[in-house]
C-alpha cells in the first residue's frame, strides 16, 4: 500500500496568514493527488483534484502542488472559515490512502 | 443533484456483521464510469477508505480489512452495501459513502452514519 504522510499535524496560525501543509507519499504517484477540508461533524470536503486543479466553487486562495511523491496544499490568506483539518488522499492505485491529517487552528 | 445516504444500525456487539446501505440519486450505478466508495472514520482519527465498486461491477478492498469486507450493489434499487464481518469496538466509527468523479476524486459524499461497536 501506499502510504501518506502529512506535516505538520497541527498547524497554529491568525486570519491572513500563509499556510502550506505537506504531504509526502511513500512513493512516486502519478499526479492522482487530492486535498480534503473536513469541519467537525462533516463530510469531507474536495478542495483540489489531481494535484492541482481547483475544485468549483473553491475559493482562490486554496492552490495546490507538487510532483513525484511530495506535495503541497498553500491557502494564501487564511480565513476565519479555513480552520478545519485537512487530509490529502492518493488515487494511483488501490487501495487509496489517506494521509493522517493536518489541524489548522488558531 | 448527485445524493448519497447512509443508512444502517447505530450499535452493533462484537462479533456481529455490519450491513451498511448507501442509497444514491442523480446518476445511475449502471452507468459507464460510475464508482461508488466506502470509507470509516473513528472518533478523532482520520480517514480511512475501504472500498470501491464500480459501474461494471469490479470491486476493490483495503487491504487490511478485506477478508472482512464485502461491497455489492442493487442497481435496480440505487443501492450499494457494504457488510463488514466479525465488527470489534476498535470498529466504531462514522462510515461513509461516497462517489468518486470521473478521475476518482471523491467529489459527493454522504452525511456519514455513526456506527457505535459494544456489548
């Protein structure tokens, strides 16, 4: 299986800061990378699909990056409604994985 | 609109078989390049997914749990089921269902149905 890794698993931050969560996989995917926005009691939300294509109605400042096995999800001025945990999520090969989840907070 | 929604017991005891049911509407489980997915989450933990069937009636299992696991679908009925065998409390967990896109992002998911394991 493949597995993902996720950095930092809190992240502390303020309204209008520039975060970026990494997600390292343990080997190299062939770009089927995805972030997720999950908020308490939720289903988990698509922000990016295929490492970096937005999904609609995603707000701009969400972008995604990367290549081979490291990658990147940047929001580019927090917002008071971005404090959530976010997973990112590989779809090269079955079974698709999930990394453990990075906590945004305040 | 696309919808999903999970429907099953609240509390099973260990040792029983969990049958989940995930009912959809708005796209067709018949129809060419339709997936349908299972995924868990314990209280407090991450995601974990489970497995996938799609439209032609492949079926896909995480590896740690498929001896345990079974995915099946009603296209008649709009229906997927997923039965977990030999449930534990280490079980207990929000499943959900959920349908990947085209390129299999999962891109509509269901609410989520809490499944409590105990005796």
């Amino acid at each position: 299986d493949i597995q993902m890794t996720q950095s930092p698993s809190t992240l502390s931050a303020s309204v209008g800061d520039r975060v970026s969560i990494a997600c390292r996989a343990s080997e190299t995917i062939s770009g089927w990378l995805a972030w997720y926005q999950q908020k308490p009691g939720k289903a988990p939300k698509l922000l990016i699909y295929k490492v970096s294509n937005l999904e609609s109605g995603v707000p701009s400042r969400f972008s995604g990056s990367g290549s081979g096995s490291e990658f990147t999800l940047t929001i580019s001025r927090l917002q008071p409604d971005d404090f959530a945990t976010y997973y990112c999520q590989q779809y090269t090969t079955y079974p698709w994985t999930f990394g453990q989840g990075t906590k945004v907070e305040i | 609109q696309v919808t999903l929604r999970e429907s099953g017991p609240a509390l099973v005891k260990p040792t029983q078989t969990l049958t989940l049911t995930c009912t959809v509407s708005g796209f067709s489980l018949s129809t060419s390049g339709i997936f349908v997915s299972w995924l868990r989450q314990p209280p407090g933990k991450a995601l974990e997914w489970l497995a996938l069937i799609d439209w032609h009636d492949d079926k896909y299992y995480s590896s740690s749990l498929k001896t345990r696991l079974t995915i099946s679908k009603d296209t008649s009925k709009n229906q997927v089921v997923l039965t977990m065998t030999n449930m534990d409390p280490v079980d207990t967990a929000t499943y959900f269902c959920a349908r990947p896109s085209r390129f299999g992002e999962l891109d509509y998911w269901g609410q989520g149905a809490l499944v409590t394991v105990s005796s």
